[in-house]
C-alpha cells in the first residue's frame, strides 16, 4: 500500500470541496434554484486554494 501525498494546493482544494458538500449555504436549493447564498468561508478557502494553486502552477 502506497501513501499518497497531496501538494497544498490539493490539499487546500479537498479542505474546498468538504466544506462545500457539508455546507447548507453552498448547496444549491432544488426548489428555489434562483436564490444565490454566499458563504463567505467558501470564498476565503477559494482565495487560499487558487493563490497556492497558482504558485505550483507558476513553477
């Protein structure tokens, strides 16, 4: 069995992608698909996932 090992910008984008599935504000509501919420927990983990993510990317 082999460990994997994320680089922090995978890192930062799975801590994303968790909060988001686990968040009622960032889920889409079927039954009015019209009202966008903000989360502002989800922008500022955007923020830290695209600045690391664009420092890898710049390398």
């Amino acid at each position: 069995m082999t460990t994997l090992t994320l680089t922090p910008a995978k890192e930062a984008f799975v801590e994303l992608s968790e909060h988001c599935v686990a968040c009622p504000d960032c889920r889409p509501d079927p039954e009015r698909p019209q009202v966008k919420r903000e989360c502002t927990e989800a922008g500022e983990l955007y923020r830290v996932w695209f600045g690391l993510w664009r420092e890898e990317v710049q390398q």
